[in-house]
C-alpha cells in the first residue's frame, strides 16, 4: 500500500482552502483558485492563497492525478479491509484466549501487562482493565 500520509501537506492545504471559502480547480499544469462565497476576508484569502503557492509540488501530487489518487484510495481501501479482517479475527481469539485464562486462573484479577496496565491507548484492554475504568 502506497503510504497515504504522503499526501498529508497537499489534504491540509486543500482542507484549509476549502474550510476558508476557497476551492481548488485542476486546470492543466495550473490550479485555479475559485472563491465559493462572495464575502471572503481579503487578507485571509490572500494568506491562503500564499500558502498554497508555498505548497503547490504537493497540491500538484494530488490535484494532476485524479486517476493515480483514486487508485492509491481503492489500493489503500483493499489493503485497510484486508488488515480490518485480520485484526477482527486476532481480537476475537484474544478475547476467547483471555477468558479462558480467567477462567483457569480464577485467583488472577490483575491486569495482563502487570502493575504498568493496559496503555490508555491501546484499542484492546484486558478485562481487568476494562473494569477499573469502567469503575467495577
């Protein structure tokens, strides 16, 4: 899969263009500036615009190649529900393979890391975790 936060400069510049009133329009080796309202801050739109300049190798990367962003999307889509699907089945089986050492080692409450715990952010938590935070 082609590394999608490459792209992250060029999203962010649209973002805010986009956010402030501005669209971007791909016209050949060019791109447009349109304003979508008629009230937009002079100075704020002035700033976007140099902003864009200062990053136009990376608006160009997204905006000259429709088809090559597209098919980095459905590449990366693929590759996304590919991983979805392996991390669904490995949660599964974490969640049984869990259960199943709290049911052998029933004397065992505390959390599977030790006294370090489950980090705040990690998408899967022991149960022992799961209950301290949910205050059990």
């Amino acid at each position: 899969m082609e590394n999608l936060k490459k792209h992250e400069t060029g999203v962010l510049a649209i973002e805010t263009a986009w956010k402030n009133g501005l669209r971007l329009v791909p016209a050949g080796d060019m791109i447009d500036i349109e304003a979508m309202s008629t009230d937009l801050d002079p100075e704020q739109s002035r700033l976007i615009k140099q902003m864009l300049k200062q990053n136009k190798e990376s608006l160009r990367a997204i905006t000259s190649n429709a088809k090559g962003i597209r098919e980095t999307l459905c590449d990366a889509q693929e590759t996304l529900l590919r991983d979805n699907d392996v991390f669904l089945d490995n949660l599964d089986a974490w969640d049984r393979l869990e259960k199943a050492y709290r049911m052998v080692f029933l004397d065992d409450a505390s959390c599977i890391n030790g006294k370090k715990g489950c980090q705040d952010t990690a998408i899967v938590r022991c149960k022992a975790c799961e209950g301290v935070n949910r205050g059990v």
